[in-house]
C-alpha cells in the first residue's frame, strides 16, 4: 500500500538529471566548469533585469495580497487556532529559510562591498562604507523574503483551504494547468525545483563547511583539510537526518528553537560586550540609506557600462541578480515549508510574519556581526581586508569571532551555530524533498522517504567536494532555476484565480477572516446552475 504513496516518475525523474548533470562534471571537470560559467554569465548579463523585475513584482503582489480581501482567508477550518505559537513559527521559519551562509554573509558581505561598490563609488571611501552596511541588509531583506513567501500561498491555499493532501509545486498549478500537472508538465516542474533545491543546497554546503572546519580547527588546533572536512559533513548530515527522521513537531522544531535560542545569544553577546553605540548607530543607518535607496537599489542594472561609457564593475550580476537567483532555487522549498506550518493562520499574517520576521532576523545579523567586523577595520583593531585578501574569507570570519571577548568560547558558540543552522536547513529540505515525491502526504512524509533525501543531499556535495566541481554545481543549480521565474508566475495566478473563484462564491463572509468552506460552496453552486436548468426547461416548454 505504501509503494503506490510513492511519485516514482518525480522521484527518479530528479535522481537521473541529478547524476546526468554530476557525470560530465566528474569526467570532464574543466570543460564542464568552462561551459558552466559561459551559461551562468549569459543569463546573469541577458536575463538580469527579469530577475530585478521579478523581485519588485513578487514584493508588490505579496503586499496587495495582505492588504486585500485574501489576506483574511484563514489557513484552516473555522475557528482553528494557529498550529505552532508564533515564536517557534518564526522561529522555524527562519532557521528553515536561513542557512548557515548568514553567518558567513553577514560577517564578511561589507568588506566585499567596501572594496568593490556599487555606483561607481571609489573603493574603501566613506561613502563606500556606508553603503556596504546598508547592501547585505538588502540582499537579505524584504524583496528577498517576499521570493520565498510567494510559493506559500497556493501551497498553503490548496493544502489547508481546499484540503488537498498533496505538497507539490506541481499542484500549486492546477487551477492554472489543469489535467497537464498530472502528466510529464508537472513531472518537470516538481523535478527542476528539487534539482534546484539540491544544486542551491549544494551552495550553502560549499560555504558553510570550510567556515566550520576553520572554527573546528581554530578550537582544536588541527588543520583543515579533506578529512576534517569530509567528517564534518558527516557529523553534520547524522544531526540533520535525525531531525528529519524524527519528524516536523519534534525533530524539526527542537533544532530550530535552540538554532534561535543560541543565535540569539550570539548577537545578545556581542551587541552587550562589543561597541554597542556603533551598532546602534551604523544599523539605524543603514537601514535609513536602505528605505531611502530601496527601488535605486532594487533596479540598478548598471547600464551604460556595456556600451563603454565607463568602466563596468559587474556588480549587479555578481551580487543583487546572483542572490535573488539563489534565494528563487531555495523559494519552492521554504515556500513548501512555511505552508506547512502555517495551519490555522491567515494569509496576512502568514505573508506578512514571513517577510517582516524574515527580514527583522537578518537586520539582526548583519547590524550586529556585520558592524562589528566593520568596526574592527576602521578602528584597526583587526584589518580583516587586508587579512581576507591574504587567507580568504572563512578563515577571515573565525578570526573576527576571535577578536571578542572570552574569544575561544565565542568561536565555540559560532560553529556549534554554523553546524545547527546547517542541520536546520537540510532537515527541512529533506522533508520537503521526500513530501514532493510522494502522491499524498497526510500529516507527514514516510519516515525511510525523509531519510533517503536526508543522505541524498549530502552525497553530492560529499562526492563533489572530493573531486572538485562544488563550485561549478553551485553556478548549474543557479543556471537550472532559470525556468523558476516562469513557475513563480504560474503560482501567482493560480493563486489569485483559485481564492478570487472561492472568495465571490461565499457570499455573506465575515470581513475579519474569510473562512472557506468548500462543500458549502460546491452545493451552492450546484444548486445554483440547478436552478438555472430548470429555468431554461420552463422558458423552452
Ligand atoms: N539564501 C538565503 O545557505 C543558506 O543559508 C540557505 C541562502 C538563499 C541566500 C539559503
């Protein structure tokens, strides 16, 4: 009975182009890498605006939804309270979306940005300063949130309002596809977003391994190398199939509440015994420049440096296109995630608590870890530039850790969170990738299915990090979601027709929260298109 729960086509559909996309990158590593980055650089340069203009659009359609009639309809039946308290939802919700790359990024992200800015600034000036507090926040911020939050709504709409079992991009589509989402068009669609899933993952792995073996090894005094890294993975992808293993209310959320207890202390720590005013102040700043620049920001395609009018620096492709990239891969699954545990919640409060949680947690980040590294460099206490360029960014992120007080401790507390946040990411990635290969899921994917794509996750990066070519998955996957932005619409207006549909046939609701009760609705349209018969039967006889 449990083979038939089980989408074979879905399942071995995304194993096959996984291992057709890692052979050639195994055989011809170079060649790969070569044709790999020509296709990243042509869609980044050709397509870039679409990525710009997708991220504006999402963020103004998320903001109409809440604000409309929709934003009432309630994710459950009537009178349902929400399913976890808002602190572990958020909580969830962010360790789920967030990976250990915050702790990276939101360390290091400034002095990239101080040594190549944006707007043709000169480098290093206080103007350049200004602004590479104010970028991570950016990249990180609402349009960002809103990328995840948007495949939420049908995903959410079908599971808990129109009570369909199933938590499948594909079906997210139907009121727009119709029949074809059960045929090869939705076998393609559920197949590109695991295969991005997986390549996107394989990014985070990429980053946050080499920064835990760095703190690993500036705790233990070994060296990084292969084997410490390789062990690593292991210890990491034992903790994050065990969570997966044990399931969404224990597992899952046990790690999330202490990922958000413990990362919490981490900034608490720092904001308290680092330069606290300088904190408050450059945050405060840089979300000013922030909401000041915010569409400058969100529409910048450096445009007259390909006809040569001056030198170009790349920077929308390398850095706000790139992200919004990476943060699309990742946006089916925390989109698949957030609907899952949204039960009993409104949209509005679900699309709004997403983004503004979202955003707030990384504000966090990069205000107080950020700033503090910042601060370091232009008190000279630490010239991590200078030390970045020389050893590079990982081993530049353990030593700023290192400049705090109580400082073996602090890197202690740092990667215990790397590891975590990594495990809290792939746990819900496992679960998601199970639920998306299986015809049905209620209450939870099967348990063997959750730890199959536990390990799946890992043996990739793993066999990759061995014989080179994680970067160049990382490119592909980001290259593969391409086609996303073309699912990301489809699930907005399935959304919007499937809740406009639902919406005009409850007459008489309550405007405090729309609850849609589809057998009432389906009886009333039957009895209405009876009547409508029997009216044409009389005006004929
Ligand atoms: N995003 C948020 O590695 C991670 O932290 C997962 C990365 C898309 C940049 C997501």
């Amino acid at each position: 009975m449990k083979k038939k729960l089980i989408d074979w086509p879905t399942f071995i559909g995304a194993f096959i182009l996984l291992i057709a996309v890692v052979i050639p990158l195994v055989i011809y590593p170079d060649a790969g890498k070569a044709f790999v980055n020509q296709a990243n650089a042509f869609v980044t340069s050709n397509f870039g605006v679409l990525y710009l203009v997708m991220g504006l659009l999402i963020f103004a359609f998320l903001i109409f939804v809440s604000f409309s009639d929709h934003g009432h309809i309630l994710l459950g039946d009537e009178g349902e309270r929400p399913e976890f308290n808002t602190f572990s939802w958020a909580a969830m919700l962010f360790a789920a979306g967030i990976g250990s790359s915050i702790l990276y990024w939101s360390v290091i992200e400034w002095a990239y940005y101080y040594q190549g800015p944006p707007f043709g600034i000169e480098p290093g000036s206080v103007e350049a300063i200004q602004w590479s507090t104010a970028y991570g926040i950016f990249h990180w911020g609402p349009i960002a949130w809103a990328i995840y939050t948007l495949p939420a709504l049908p995903i959410a709409y079908f599971y808990y309002v129109r009570k369909k079992p199933v938590l499948k991009i594909s079906e997210a589509c139907r009121p727009l596809l119709g029949r074809t989402v059960d045929g090869p068009i939705g076998h393609i669609i559920d197949v590109l977003f695991m295969f991005g899933l997986l390549g996107g993952a394989g990014t985070t792995l990429a980053l946050g391994t080499p920064m835990i073996a760095q703190g690993v090894s500036e705790l233990t005094g070994f060296e990084v190398n292969l084997t410490m890294k390789t062990i690593i993975l292991i210890v990491c992808t034992t903790i994050f199939a065990l969570s997966a293993y044990s399931g969404l209310r224990r597992g899952i959320k046990f790690l999330s509440d202490i990922n958000i207890w413990l990362a919490l202390f981490l900034l608490a720590f720092i904001f308290i015994f680092g330069p606290t005013r300088f904190l408050i102040e450059t945050t405060t700043n840089s979300v000013g420049i922030l909401m000041d620049n915010f569409f400058k920001m969100a529409t910048w395609t450096e445009p007259f440096g390909d006809i040569g009018a001056f030198e170009e620096t790349g920077f929308p492709e390398s850095w706000t296109i790139f992200y919004w990239a990476w943060w699309l891969v990742y946006a089916p699954f925390v989109g698949l995630f957030i609907a899952r545990i949204s039960r009993g919640r409104t949209i509005r409060q679900m699309v709004l608590g997403t983004m503004v949680y979202g955003t707030l947690g990384c504000v966090l980040f990069f205000g107080i870890m950020g700033n503090f590294g910042l601060y370091l460099q232009m008190t000279g206490a630490f010239d991590a530039i200078a030390f970045m360029n020389e050893n590079g960014a990982p081993a530049t992120i353990i030593e700023i850790i290192n400049q705090l007080p109580l400082s073996k401790f602090m890197v202690f507390i740092f990667t215990i969170l790397a590891i975590i946040f990594l495990a809290t990411t792939f746990d819900s990635s496992s679960y998601i990738l199970a639920a998306v290969v299986q015809r049905e899921v209620v209450d939870e994917p099967i348990r063997w299915n959750r730890l199959f794509w536990a390990f799946a996750l890992c043996i990739l990066p793993l066999t990759l990090m061995f014989l080179g070519g994680l970067g160049t998955l990382q490119t592909a996957s980001i290259v593969g979601g391409f086609p996303l932005i073309i699912i990301m619409f489809l699930l907005a207006v399935s959304f919007m027709k499937a809740s406009t549909e639902d919406i005009r046939a409850s007459e008489g609701y309550e405007p405090k929260t729309i609850h849609i009760n589809r057998r009432k609705i389906l009886e009333r349209i039957r009895k209405r298109r009876k009547r409508q018969e029997d009216e044409n039967q009389n005006n004929k006889s």
